[in-house]
C-alpha cells in the first residue's frame, strides 16, 4: 500500500508546527465548497492567519448565483485565477468528492496549501502534505506522515508511526494508536478507535475502507470493508 502521495512525493510537505505563527506566503485562500465544512475552514484559516490571508469561496459553476456566506464572496471554480500569490483547500468531507474538487483545482493550475489549526499538537518528526487539514484540539505524535488532502477533524489524536493515505478522513473524536498504516480514500466515524499495530506488524486499513462512528478496530481491515461495533466486525 502507498501510503505517500500518488506522485510519490510529499508535495508542499510541511515539517509539523511551521505554519503557525508563520507569514502565509500568500493573500488569498480559495475554499472550494461554502458549506458547513467550507465555513469551519474559512474560521480555521482566520485561526491561523487573521486577516493576512482573504478568502474566496469556489463552487462547481452550476451551483454558484451571486451570493456570500458568512460575508465570504461565492465565485465558479472556473473565475479563481492560479497565481504564486493564492491557494486552495477542499472543504468537503467526503473523500471521493474532495478527490474530484481537489483535481479539478489542479488542472486550473491552482496550488494547495495545508491549513493547521494553531491548538494542534504535533512533533517536528510529523509530515504534512498539501491540501491536508488538521483542526483544534488534535494531538499527532511523531513520525506520523498525513498525505495529501486528507481531513483530520476536530479533537483526534494520532500515535507514533502511523501514516494516513491520501483522500482519507478522519471524523472528530477518532484515536489510532501506534504503528498504524491507513491507506488512500478511508473514512472513520466519529469517535472511532484503532488500537495499536507493532513495527514488525502494522495494523493496515485498506484503501477505501469505512469505519463506523463508535468503532474500536482491533485488526487489520481488508480495502473497501465496512467495519462497525466493539471490537468491530466486517459488516459489509
Ligand atoms: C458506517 C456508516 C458510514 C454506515 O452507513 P451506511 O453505509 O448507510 O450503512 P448502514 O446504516 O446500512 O449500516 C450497515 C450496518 O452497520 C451497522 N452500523 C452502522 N453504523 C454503525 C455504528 N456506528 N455502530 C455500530 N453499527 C453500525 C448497521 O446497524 C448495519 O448493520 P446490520 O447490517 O447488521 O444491520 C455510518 O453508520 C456511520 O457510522 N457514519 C459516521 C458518521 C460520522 O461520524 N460523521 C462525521 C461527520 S463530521
């Protein structure tokens, strides 16, 4: 299993901790999606940045109509104009649909950024790819790598050696232990736990995978199962 980025590279991998406090190193952020997950980033962004950083909500161009949210102005993906001076980040938190949103980006030529919440914990031995967010009040250890547009909500802890695949999400509340390897696409429930694996043996979620809000997983998990319960079972 890959667990780094598909083109094999941690793009505008970022060493832990060193975007907050930091001059961003552009003026505007566009947040494809203005729903709640687009309004919870837009607050991260203003966490991070204050007001160095002006916002532009994006949407598929069918959906756009002349609006704000949140007084954020609402422009087609279509409008955002790729430049040194912006970035985007996906605010959707379906993995597959982020994937999409997330490539249409990158054929305008747009650059992702990943956005940390200034009340995370993490260790300068912790990887963090582009376009992955990492919200308030989660704790990621050391040698943890997040890969690329993944979503880590609010209030997870991630352990040592654990590597998360691109496109994947984690829910608020979720815990994974040591020498864990989650692979592209997963999504985990809110509250979900996955215990530890060994170095020799580390515990493996497939790509794909979902896991039930409320889980404990205490086992590798084959791609594309759903695993649900204490100690959860395959369901699907
Ligand atoms: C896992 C999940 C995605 C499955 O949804 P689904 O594809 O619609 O599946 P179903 O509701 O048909 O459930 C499939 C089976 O898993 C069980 N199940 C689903 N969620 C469960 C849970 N959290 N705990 C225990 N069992 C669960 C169902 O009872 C059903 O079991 P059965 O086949 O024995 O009857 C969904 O239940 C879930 O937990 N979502 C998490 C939501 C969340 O955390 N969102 C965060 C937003 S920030």
């Amino acid at each position: 299993m890959n667990i780094h980025s598909e083109n094999g590279s941690m793009r505008e991998s970022v060493a832990c901790n060193l975007l907050v406090g930091m001059e961003p190193g552009f003026k505007l952020l566009y947040i494809f999606g203005a729903g709640g997950h687009g309004r919870e980033l837009a607050w991260l962004t203003s966490q991070i940045w204050g007001s160095k950083v002006a916002l532009c909500f994006v949407v598929d161009d069918a959906f756009v109509g002349n609006r704000k949210v949140d007084d954020i102005s609402v422009r087609p993906l279509s409008s955002a104009e790729p430049s040194t001076d912006s970035r985007f980040i996906v605010a959707l938190g379906q993995g597959a649909a982020r994937r999409r949103a997330a490539a249409k980006c990158d054929a305008l030529g747009l650059l992702p950024t990943a956005l940390i919440h200034p009340r995370v914990e993490m260790s300068a031995r912790t990887r963090v790819a582009g376009g992955a967010v990492i919200c308030a009040g989660s704790i990621l250890t050391t040698n943890v790598s997040i890969g690329e547009h993944v979503h880590v909500n609010i209030g997870c802890t991630i352990s040592h050696d654990v590597a998360i695949g691109d496109f994947s999400t984690l829910s608020p509340g979720v815990h994974i232990s040591g020498h864990v390897h989650v692979g592209r696409d997963v999504f985990i429930g809110t509250g979900a736990s996955i215990i530890n694996g060994s170095a020799a043996e580390p515990l493996v979620i497939g790509d794909g995978a979902v896991i039930a809000a409320g889980a404990c997983v205490t086992r590798s998990v084959d791609p594309g199962a759903l695993m649900a319960g204490v100690p959860a079972i395959r369901k699907r």
